[in-house]
C-alpha cells in the first residue's frame, strides 16, 4: 500500500499520510502532508505521474564494465564459453575499455565488421563473435541494467553467409582417392576419414596420446582444446604397424633432395599438395581436405542417429554447429516415406473410390 499513516512510539497515527513506492528499481518514500486520504493519493498519483514524465537521467558505463558484467551474469554459462570470454576481449580492447556504452553507434558497428574482416576470418564468425554478441551485450544493457543505449539497425551490419557445405565421399570416391594416395600417406588420409579429425589434428597427433589399453586417443583442436576420442577396432589396426620413426604419428619418406630416403612428420603445406593432385588424378570434382570431417560425421550420424554422439566425435561446443549434418537424418526419412509411396498414389486412390461406389450401388 503505497499512502499509509505512520504509526508514533506511542502507538498512536500521525495526522498526515505518507508515502511508500518503488518505480524504476528506485524507492520513494515521505509525507504528502496531507490530512486527507483522498488528497494524499491525489498527491501520490500526481509524484508517479512527474516520475514518469521527467527525463530519465542516464547511467554511464565504460566497455570494461560492461564486458565483464555481460561476462558474470551470461556470458560464462554459454556453451561455448571460452570462445565468448575471447571475443569479448576483442570488443572491449578495439572499442576502448573507456568508452560508454551509451554512446556506441552504428559508425562503430561497422569499423568493427571491417576491422573483423580484415582479420579474414569468415562472414559466419564475424556475425557471431562481433555483431550478434556486441548486440546481446547492447540489449542487455538497455533491459536489464536500464542503461540508454543508441537505435542501431542491426541487420544492416550483419555479413550474408555461405549455404552450409556438407561434402560426403562415396564409397565409390573414397577408394578412388585412396587409390591415388601415396603409400605412406595413406594412412592419414584413412584415419581422418575414419574419426573425423581436422587436418591439423591429424598432423599434430603423437605417439603419447594414444592410450592403447584403454584404447583412445586424444587430439588437440581448435582454441588449443583437447577431446579424447574412443579408438575403435579399425583405427587401432590402422596405426598399430606405422613405424615409430618420430613423436608425430604420421610421418613420410623423403624422395627427393639431400634428405631423399628419411622419414620425416608429414607438413601441412606438403599435405595439401598431394592432397589436391590426388584428388585431380582420381577425377573427383570438389573435394577438400575437411571434406573427409563431413564424411565421418555423417556416417556416424546415419549409424547412429544421434546428433549429440556426432558433436561429441566433432569436438563441437554448440550443438547448432552440428545440426549441419541433420539432413542425414531427414533423407533417411524421406526415403522411408518413398518406400511407402506408391500405396498412395492416384490409381490406389482410384481403386479405393470405385470399392466405396460399387458398395453404395
């Protein structure tokens, strides 16, 4: 009850009513001086009326702030956290830790965007990691913490990104490819499309991180992150024999040069060359190296059929990231539907009307 008779020491009212409320997170409290009920609520609803009318004196707060504010009330519950905690750094540090949020406009959105591009990484990335989050930041300032912050149009700034690309190798493709691979990088071409492991992964893969009694591995992605993946039958097979001629699993014989006949860790540049002139010689049409991640993926999910066990495989942080791969599922469904098809088409349709006419005849 906001007008109310404050009770003396003596147990008896004052002559005058007062007043008690809360409006915008603030509390109001004080006598009307008013004797009358009707005339101190009068006074009430006129105080919230001029509290509502009198120009909201604005917050301020620095980048710094809000950065870390966003950080302990949101941003270290989402799933991929340490990626927030990093792209937060990089708004904070390339906005100004001083600057007031309030004045963050649409001129600074797009210095961001470009300055984000410029990084090269993709239009995906730059609308997550800049756009979106710095917009989640803004709205959360104006919402919850009831700080003024400029109209920015959003959508002007937000980057048109690729369809989502899902290369699977046939079975077909896949022998071809193998066919042409050298010998002694066949094998990690076989086990990237085995597990589903990145091309750094692979290339980064060493004898210590492989458990052969409990049979797993362990890899290291992107951010430095490491997932331990179970080691099946196949794989164990595949690295068992692999000579142990360095720390790094995958290694290559030298054939040309003064180091013609070593065995060396195989490089990524020397990966992607070979890579691309095998799959020339084999005559597959777009197919990249990350293709062979895809593949895994999606044959595990048309095992399966669990998503969660395919980001699991992946190492993805946000399931959003893997449900790129749900159209498995949906043609699996929709050949399903096909297989029943023919039950419902017009001559059975026909054949069902005349059933229904003849038996009313």
């Amino acid at each position: 009850m906001s007008v109310y008779k404050r009770k003396r020491k003596d147990g008896s009212s004052e002559e005058t009513y007062s007043y008690d409320f809360v409006r915008q997170g603030v509390r109001y409290t004080g006598s009307t001086e008013e004797t009358s009920l009707r005339a101190a609520e009068r006074f009430v609803k006129d105080l919230k009326r001029r509290i509502r009318d009198a120009p909201r004196q604005r917050d301020f707060m620095t980048m710094e702030a809000a950065c870390v504010r966003f950080w302990e009330e949101v941003g270290q519950y989402h799933a991929g956290a340490e990626t927030t905690l990093t792209d937060l750094g990089r708004l904070r540090d390339r906005l100004g830790g001083s600057k007031d949020i309030s004045q963050i406009d649409g001129r600074d959105v797009a210095k961001l965007v470009a300055k984000r591009r410029g990084d090269g990484v993709a239009p995906g990335t730059v609308n997550r990691g800049t756009t979106k989050l710095l917009r989640h930041l803004l709205s959360r300032a104006r919402d919850v913490w009831q700080i003024d912050v400029q109209r920015i149009e959003w959508g002007r700034h937000l980057l048109k990104e690729p369809q989502e690309r899902v290369r699977e190798l046939s079975e077909a493709e896949e022998a071809a490819l193998l066919a042409e691979i050298r010998d002694d990088l066949r094998p990690l071409i076989s086990f990237a499309i085995l597990t589903g492991c990145r091309r750094q992964e692979c290339l980064d893969l060493e004898w210590r991180h492989i458990d052969w009694h409990n049979r797993a591995f362990r890899v290291t992605g992107k951010g430095d992150k490491s997932r331990t993946i179970p080691m099946t039958q196949t794989v164990r097979d595949l690295l068992w024999p692999l000579p142990r001629a360095h720390d790094r699993v995958f290694t290559y014989v030298v054939q040309r040069g003064r180091d013609a006949g070593q065995r060396k860790p195989v490089e990524k540049e020397g990966l992607k060359s070979h890579f691309a002139r095998a799959v020339d010689r084999a005559e597959i049409i777009d197919l990249r190296f990350h293709d062979l991640r895809h593949t895994a993926a999606t044959r595990l999910l048309r095992s399966c059929r669990d998503i969660k066990t395919v980001q699991r495989l992946l190492g993805h942080e946000d399931i959003n990231t893997t449900t790129k791969y749900a159209h498995v599922t949906d043609n699996d469904l929709r050949n399903a539907l096909e297989s029943v098809g023919p039950a419902q088409s017009p001559r059975a349709f026909d054949q069902a009307a005349n059933v229904i006419e003849d038996s009313r005849g």
